[in-house]
C-alpha cells in the first residue's frame, strides 16, 4: 500500500461525488458541495470534467445531476469475470425457479452490503434491487452472516462504527442485542431476518467461505404464505441453503 502522500487526491474526491449517487437518484451542486466540503466552484469543476467524460448528465428542469448508464461498464465488466459470480449464479436461479422466490448474493463493503446477483421472484413484496445494489448490513439477512463470520476484532469494530437506525418495529437498534444475535448465527451457520428491512420481508442467509475466510453471503427470501406452510418451507431452505454454501465454498 503506496502512502497517503503518493495518492491522487483529486481523483479519490472524484470517485467520492460519484458514490453519492448510490443513495440519491438525483443529486445537487449544493449537495455535492456540502457534502464533499469543497465550494460550489469546485465541485462544478468536478461535475463539468464527469459531464465531458459521459458518466452524469444533467436534468434540464431540475438541473440536478444523474448518473448515466456508460457508469454501469465498469461495474458490469467487474462482474461478468468475478468468479464469485460464476459460482454462484446457477445455484441462485436453480432455487428461484423451483421454489419461486428471490434469492441473492453479496459482498461486505464497510457497513454495507453490495448485491452482486440477485434473481428476482414474482412475489409482491419484493424490493427493487439488482447487481450494484446496497443495503445496511445490520438489518438483512446477508449482512447478518457476513458480520458473523468475521474475525472477532474486526467484527467488534464495525458494529462500534454501525448507526443502527430503525427501519421497521423489528429493527435490532441495541449493539448487545445485534451481537447476541451473531453469537446465535455463528452457532447454528445461518442468519435470518424477520422484518426488519421492510415489512412483509422475511429472508434467510449463510455465508459463502474462501480459504476459510468469509467471502460472500448467499440469501433467499420466504414466500408470504401460512405461517405453518412458510416454518416447513424454511426447514427445506436451510437446509438447501446450507448445502449449496458449502459446494461454491473453496
């Protein structure tokens, strides 16, 4: 790892405005200014040299900035030789058309977790989510088996960094709680999550192992069916699920 002295400034900055655009449609000069603590003249510059390269554009009656599909070639090319990827994909599209339901893989990044696949059901509750996607990892079933399966120190530190903001009534907001929680997931292998995203929302998750380390995690999410349809139904997913972790696992 080269020093912080040896770093182009300007382009991580850069590379900075364009993450805004993973929470926000739409984004503002002002926005992007305050954000980024720099002055409106600045982050226009910014903005005018991402314009000239065809990676934002911008909204004539909002004049707000949005991103521009050519972004998706460096996220898809990343993807289309990811070999997590490749493991992963028959699997996830196996379970979906046999059972119909959603299932997903991710990978940890901070306190995030970001989609790498994620093969979509007919079911009405379902979020609008697709490779590139990113959720809080406190609150989803992946982000749950990701956490748990850290190396203990590193674990520690990020739950102390976590701001665990409810977004539904079932939301774990407690650190003790949410560490609880990955003492359990750790022991039986699997992490659930009961409405804690959104509600209606139930899912299912383990992690996926390289060289004995926790790379990725792997979800599926349950049917809104009878609650005794749905506790057999999940017996069968575990176990599905759990078989499947193990074979892409390396």
């Amino acid at each position: 790892m080269q020093k912080a002295r040896n770093q182009i400034h300007s382009l991580a900055k850069g590379l900075a405005i364009l993450r805004m655009f993973s929470s926000k449609p739409a984004v503002s000069l002002s926005e992007i200014a305050s954000a980024q603590f720099m002055s409106a003249g600045s982050a226009h510059r910014y903005l005018t040299t991402l314009y000239s390269l065809g990676y934002i554009k911008q909204i004539p009656d909002t004049k707000r900035y949005q991103l521009t599909p050519k972004i998706l070639e460096l996220g898809f090319n990343a993807l289309k030789d990811m070999n997590l990827r490749k493991r992963v994909l028959p699997y996830l599209l196996e379970v979906s058309r046999e059972f119909n339901i959603t299932t997903a893989c991710s990978v940890l990044d901070g306190a995030e977790i970001l989609y790498i696949e994620r093969v979509r059901s007919a079911e009405l509750v379902n979020l609008d989510l697709s490779a590139g996607s990113r959720l809080p990892v406190y609150c989803t079933g992946m982000g749950k088996a990701l956490l748990a399966f850290l190396p203990s120190e590193l674990r520690e530190t990020l739950i102390e960094k976590l701001e665990l903001r409810p977004f539904t009534p079932y939301t774990i907001t407690k650190r003790e709680a949410l560490k609880k929680e990955l003492e359990d997931i750790r022991r039986r292998g699997y992490a659930t999550c009961r409405q804690e995203l959104n509600l209606g929302l139930e899912s299912i998750a383990a992690p996926i192992f390289y060289n004995g380390k926790v790379e990725a995690a792997i979800s599926f999410n349950l049917p809104n069916i009878s609650p005794s349809k749905k506790n057999a139904l999940e017996k069968g997913l575990v176990k599905r699920l759990l078989q499947i972790t193990k074979e892409v696992s390396l």
